[in-house]
C-alpha cells in the first residue's frame, strides 16, 4: 500500500473544505481609511440576527483557550516542537492502522486489497473541542448531521465523554466511547468502492451539560485527480455507482459558502415555480419517508436550503449557502384522490391544487424565503401527492425533478444520491438568455385574467399528425411536443386573432443541457427561449404539418442561437422577446414537462401516476401553456392552459375540438 502524505496542493484543496471566505471585515475596512458610507455597510448587515436571542447573563461561560502560550518566545519553540512530534507519531501510527483495515475490509469483498490501495491515500487530522453548556445542551448541536466526506475516520475520542450519534431507522443512537478502541467510522468513498455494502453512516455530534469533550478525527482520504468506481469481484452484481472523478463528491463541501446566480438563473430572480407529484399507491408513512429524505438530500444539495441575497456587484445576487432550512407541511384530504377534482373546469374544483402545495406570499420569493417549500398531503384512500413550490434561480425544472429523486432514493436508504450534484457549473458560458429578457419585460406588464384549465389531446391525433409529418417530410420524424404545440397554436390564433395579417407569435421554452454540454448532475437553471414569428393568417389557416416544421426548424436554431448571438444579447431588435412582449395577448409560451424526470421521481418504490403544474399563477402575465404533463394511463397528452381569457374560452376550445 502507499501510504502518501498530503502534497501541498492536495492539503490545500481538502482543507478548503472548512474554510471561510476571503471577504473584507469591517475593521479592516475602518482601518484603512476609506469612508464607510452606509452603502459600504449595507452588505454587512444581516436582516435575519435576532437580538432577542442574547443571552447576556451567560456570557462568562464561553470558555477560553489561551493558544498564546504557542506565541510566548519563552516556550514557543519547545512546545511548538512537542506538538508537531506528538502529531507525527500519531499520524504515522494512524495510517498503520487504516492500512490492515482496508486490507481486511478488501478481504471481506472478496476482491484485490490492491484495487483499493490504488486509491490511496491521503490523510488529515482534525481536532474538535465541544465545550460544555450548562443551559440548553439538548437545543445545540456541536456538529450538523452529516456524512464524511472520506474512506475511513478514525475517531479518538479523547476524554471518553459521550456525544456521538449515528442515525438508524430514523433515530439517532448514542455511541458509547470506548478508552480502548478507536473507532471507524465508513465514509462516502467506501460506499461507492464496496457497492454499498459498506454505508457510510450519518451523524451528529451533541453537547453535554457539564463535561467538555475533545476528539480528534482522522479522515482518510484518495488522492485528488483519481477515479472512483465501485469494485467487485461478482460479474452479474447490479452496479449501484457510477464511476466519478474523486473530485465530484467533493464538489458537495468545496463550494465557497455563497454562489453568484449564473446569467442562466438571474432571469428567474424572485419567480416560483410549483409541480405537483401524485402518487396514487400507499406507501408506509409517506410524510415522514419523505421528510426522512428531503433532510438527508439537503445535505447533498445544501443550496437548496440557503436563501437569496444581493452579491458583490450592482444588480448582482447570490445564493447564501447558510443552512437556514426549507419549508416542510404535511397535511390531509379527507376524500380518496380519485374523488378529488384537480383541474377539472366543468367541476369547478379548481381550488383544490392551492391546497396542495405552500406559497411564496404575494407570488414572489424574497431574500428572507426559504428556496423550497414542500407539502405532503396524503388522501383517504392512502394516495398522496407531493406539492413542490421553489424560488426558480435555484433550479429549472430538470434539476428540480434530480432534486426530488435525490429525495426518494435517500428516503429509501440510500446514502449518497445516485447522481452527484453539481450546483455551479464554472464551463457554462455567461450569456444573457433570451429569457431574461422575456422575464424583464413580463414584469412590466399587467397581469391578467387567464381561464385555467387543463386539457388532453388524444394520443389518435398525436399519432396521425405523427404519421403524416413522416410521409410528408421525407421520413423526418416529429416529437410529441411538436405536434401538441402545433395543435395549440394553431387553435388558440383561430381563437384570439382576427387580423390574419397581425402577428402571431410562439414562444418556446427549452431545456438546453444538451447544447450547452452541461455537467451531468448540474442542478441550476438551464433553459432559454426561441421566439418564433408568424402572420395570424399563416397559423390559422396553414397546413399543420407546415406549423410543424416551423417549429421543429426553430428548435433546430436554437444551438445556433446561443452561440451566435449569445442567446439574444446580439438578436435583431424587433426579433427580441421583449420588444415583441407588447404584442403580448398575439403571443402563446409554451413549456414542456416531458422527459425532465419529474416522473422518475420514486417514493417508497412507487413512481407518480401524474405530474402537474400550478395552474392559476396570480400576477400571470403573458399566455402560457405547460405542456406534455406526464400521466399514467391517459391516452393522449395531458396539458395546463393559462393562455385565453374568458371570452375566448368557448372558442378556443371549440378550436380543440374541431382539430379532434
Ligand atoms: O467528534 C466526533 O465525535 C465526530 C466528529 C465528526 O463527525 C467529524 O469530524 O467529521
Ligand atoms: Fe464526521
């Protein structure tokens, strides 16, 4: 085995882990000289301390630890010296150790202890000091719970005082110290090389009431630039990890503490975004297996339970990655869910989706809201349906829908999700999307009055539009969303516009991952918009294989697009979205929940029979269709409208109907 001491490069990197980031304090600005205007302050102060929270009474209970003796010229260089020998020894006789113990964990896998001593390994000690708290020990935690992010720790605890747990079932179990052992805890890295035979355990450190307690962690760790891949020596074993550069999980902790919004993200600043996951089988304890997994999927995603805050520059924001949490509600139906009428306009049952689900106040997300807020309703039947509400600079659609199977694969014990996940992707470029524009523009304009309603176009029209398209377009094939825009479009132009020689415009919503090559596991937003531009008379009266093509074509731009002109920086000014928002009620966006993965989303082994959006969103501004909503047995393809008032309803549907 090798056994390598960290290289310098390595050190500084792993312990970035615990660093804090390099901003000015206020001293220092005071020091030098420079005026604090109150705009200087303004960054430092923090809207969220609570003053009432003091406790002034006990403030001589913080203890103090006098490292100064270490600075004392009269000791400095004897203690300094008896220090670094003490650490060395231990060090060397830790990594002994941790070397007959992989060897025999490779034993009981089977497999080459050669496979894994290829990974290894580097090492680095951490000392922890808990001091005691006399008034509310059960109220603090001396650490989070967590995972380690290693191979191996070795934990000495030194004084022998109780505090650790490990979590099991659902509870945390205190660990007796032993004076005699160390004790080892399984990191992340074992998991993945074991296959998950291994687990890596989660934990959490308590404070006692009376009694300090000091231990020092021995985290054994691969060296940085391998690959880390799950072995073993069984050919038809299920492989349950992918094989990742030792870096990626490390993406988790080596984040700086806040995250500037991407051009991507900064469109959707303050605007929700709401899905609603519908599970139609019972489950055993429903809210608390998802409870269970949104907490543990936190750790992973720890963004998430950040809040928004202005960032350096002008205009600029960021994400605060300060734990503060997210929202979680359950509640109860009191009616089976085949009885509940979700969006169905003749029932007029539509309120029952804004019970499903909690709100930002006002329909926009503040800098003091939580990113994310859950709700778990379960029916009488034993159905539930999970309502997700997020601020949308945190993720798009696609990363939600990575998100919440985080959530259902660690509910279900996993413990670490099986994609890792990447928040800030540094490859992607800075471009301003057209989106942005588009949401810019929106939020001058008035709100209005949209009827919701969803509707399904039957999959027989989907399939001869389909069939036709492949005899008329020399074999070309068209996708599902084409056609249902199509369809769309076209009927809501016959519906709304008179003038056939007034505009008629499609506005388009796309996932660009792909395009951009973005990283896999990357959870921000990455979506942009194509606008496309027709006379009312061409999208009223035109063949809807010619309607289809138009919009097959102006996909197949959008690569294009973004890297021509930057996704709209650069774009002619009558072709901008928010030039062209004026024509506002001409103009149809259309979105797309298919093939994001909202419905792999699997809770307790169940996947969702349905996926759905908000389908009244007060403040909407412009017409909008989501469509493509994922929905188990229905024959067709399920949609929310928002994108005719209500005088044009009658029509708009009498269009639909005529198409059918
Ligand atoms: O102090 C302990 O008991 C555990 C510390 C720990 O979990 C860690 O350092 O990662
Ligand atoms: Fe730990």
């Amino acid at each position: 085995m090798k056994m390598e001491a960290p290289s310098s490069s390595d050190e500084s990197r792993w312990s970035s882990v615990a660093s804090s980031l390099p901003v000015r304090n206020v001293q220092d600005l005071a020091t030098c000289g420079e005026e604090l205007t109150s705009e200087t302050l303004q960054r430092y102060i923090r809207m969220d301390i609570q003053n009432g929270d003091v406790l002034v009474e006990q403030s001589s209970e913080v203890p103090v630890i006098d490292l100064g003796r270490l600075f004392d010229p009269q000791f400095a260089q004897q203690e300094a010296a008896r220090l670094r020998k003490s650490i060395e020894d231990y060090s060397s006789e830790l990594m002994k150790v941790s070397h007959s113990i992989v060897t025999l964990i490779a034993k009981t896998l089977n497999i080459d202890p050669k496979l894994m001593e290829d990974k290894y390994m580097s090492q680095f000690l951490r000392m922890n000091f808990y001091p005691p708290c006399k008034t509310m020990a059960e109220k603090l935690l001396g650490f989070s719970p967590h995972s380690d992010g290693t191979f191996l720790t070795l934990l000495l605890e030194v004084n022998s005082v109780e505090g650790l747990q490990i979590k099991r079932h659902n509870a945390w179990i205190p660990v007796k110290p032993n004076p005699q052992a160390l004790l080892v805890n399984v990191g992340d890295y074992l998991e993945i090389m074991s296959n998950g035979k291994y687990k890596s355990i989660e934990h959490r450190v308590t404070i006692n009431t009376n009694q300090e307690r000091i231990t020092v962690s021995a985290f054994h760790v691969p060296l940085l630039g391998g690959v880390i891949s799950p072995v073993t020596d069984i050919p038809e074993e299920k492989i349950l990890y992918k094989t990742m550069g030792v870096e990626e999980p490390l993406e988790l902790e080596m984040t700086t503490s806040n995250i500037d919004l991407s051009s991507f993200d900064k469109g959707f600043a303050t605007m929700p975004a709401t899905c609603f996951l519908m599970f139609e089988h019972p489950i055993d304890e429903p809210v608390e297996t998802i409870k269970r997994g949104l907490s543990r999927a936190l750790v992973h995603y720890y963004p998430i339970a950040g809040r928004l805050a202005p960032g350096d520059g002008n205009g600029e924001l960021r994400i605060e990655c300060n734990g503060e949490g997210v929202v979680f509600m359950e509640a109860t139906a009191d009616c089976a869910m085949k009885e509940a009428k979700f969006f169905d306009r003749s029932s007029g049952a539509m309120m029952l989706p804004d019970d499903l689900a909690v709100y930002y106040p006002d329909n926009r997300c503040g800098f003091t809201d939580p990113l994310l807020l859950m709700q778990v309703t379960v029916f009488s039947c034993g159905g539930f349906v999970v309502g997700v509400t997020w601020n949308h600079a945190i993720a798009d659609g696609a990363g939600m829908a990575q998100f919440l199977q985080a959530v259902g694969e660690l509910a279900s014990g996993l413990s670490v999700p099986s994609i890792i996940p990447i928040r800030c992707d540094n490859s992607l470029p800075s471009i301003p999307p057209v989106i942005a524009y588009a949401q810019q523009s929106m939020m001058g304009l008035a709100p209005r009055n949209f009827a919701c309603f969803d509707y399904t176009i039957p999959s027989s029209l989907i399939n001869s539009i389909k069939a036709e398209f492949h005899d008329h377009a020399n074999g070309q094939l068209c996708t599902v969303f084409e056609v249902v825009t199509a369809v769309l479009w076209q009927c809501r132009t016959r519906a709304v516009i008179s003038d056939p020689m007034s505009p008629s415009l499609l506005f388009i919503v796309a996932n660009v991952r792909k395009h951009m090559g973005a990283k896999e596991g990357y959870y921000g937003n990455c979506v942009t918009g194509k606008l496309v531009i027709a006379t009312s008379g061409s999208v009223a009266n035109g063949h809807v294989m010619d309607i289809v093509k138009m919009i097959k074509c102006a996909k197949e731009q959008i690569p294009e697009q973004l890297k021509e002109n930057g996704g709209g920086d650069n774009l002619q000014a009558r072709e901008r979205p928010g030039d062209m928002l004026r024509y506002n009620y001409n103009l149809l966006s259309v979105s797309s929940m298919r093939n994001i993965g909202l419905d792999e989303v699997e809770v307790g082994g169940r996947r969702p029979v349905r996926v759905m959006c908000r389908a009244r969103v007060p403040h909407m501004t412009l017409p909008s269709c989501v469509v493509c909503l994922p929905w188990k047995g229905k024959d067709g393809s399920n949609m929310v409208t928002r994108c005719v008032r209500e005088e044009h309803v009658d029509a708009f549907l009498g269009e639909l109907a005529r198409f059918i």
